[in-house]
C-alpha cells in the first residue's frame, strides 16, 4: 500500500529531524503532533481497508515514536548521548523516565475494573 510506505518513511525522517540527537521542545512537540496525525491515519486505514502485515508494522512504529517523544519530554536535561538545546546541562542526578498507559488512537482506555492492576 503506498500510503502506509509514504507514511512509514514520513515516520523515519521527522524522528530523525525531530527527535535525534539534537533536540528543542519545539521540535518534540513537532514531532508528537506528526505522530497523532499519523496515528488517526492508521485507525482511518484499520476501518476501510484489510490489515496487512505493513500496517500492523507501521502501526508499532508510530507507538514506539510515541513513546519516545514523551519520553523525551519528560527529561528537562542534556544527558548522554542526547542534547537538549533547551535544556543544555546535565541534572544533578540521573533519573528514569517512567511512563504510564494513558488513552491515546493506539491504545484504548483500560477498563476501569482492570485500572488498579494496570498501576
């Protein structure tokens, strides 16, 4: 399908601009929108068209970039091997960055009976 082959390379060149090395707060929350809007497009393709193979990949790939965009976000430091140009200095202590699940086209809400073992 071409259109999920256009949006699967769309996916690698703005997380390549967007969320390499060198990083700003504008360019991940740049790079969170593109992957919403890429993410709608996906649930879009999953009611119109038969489920491949390259959907189901292009799918995984949007929720691992998404994952490390927020990650990102949540880490207000340069460490490592990444740069923040907002946020140029290391922290005083290297911490983890922990998500948790929250409602988002890939994921759907956990059932409130399921909530508190999900935590």
């Amino acid at each position: 399908m071409v259109v999920v082959a256009h949006n699967w390379d769309e996916l690698r060149r703005f997380m390549w601009d967007y969320v390499g090395i060198v990083r700003s707060t504008r360019r991940l929350q740049r790079a969170a929108h593109r992957i919403r809007l890429l993410q709608e497009e996906v649930c879009e393709f999953y009611a119109h068209f038969k489920v491949s193979p390259d959907l189901l990949e292009l799918r995984n790939l949007l929720l691992a970039a998404d994952l490390t965009v927020q990650c990102a976000q949540q880490r207000q430091e340069s460490r490592g091997l990444h740069y923040t140009l907002d946020f140029p200095c290391p922290g005083d202590v290297a911490r983890n960055t922990l998500l948790t699940p929250d409602a988002h086209p890939l994921n759907p809400p956990i059932p409130r009976h399921l909530q508190a073992q999900a935590t």
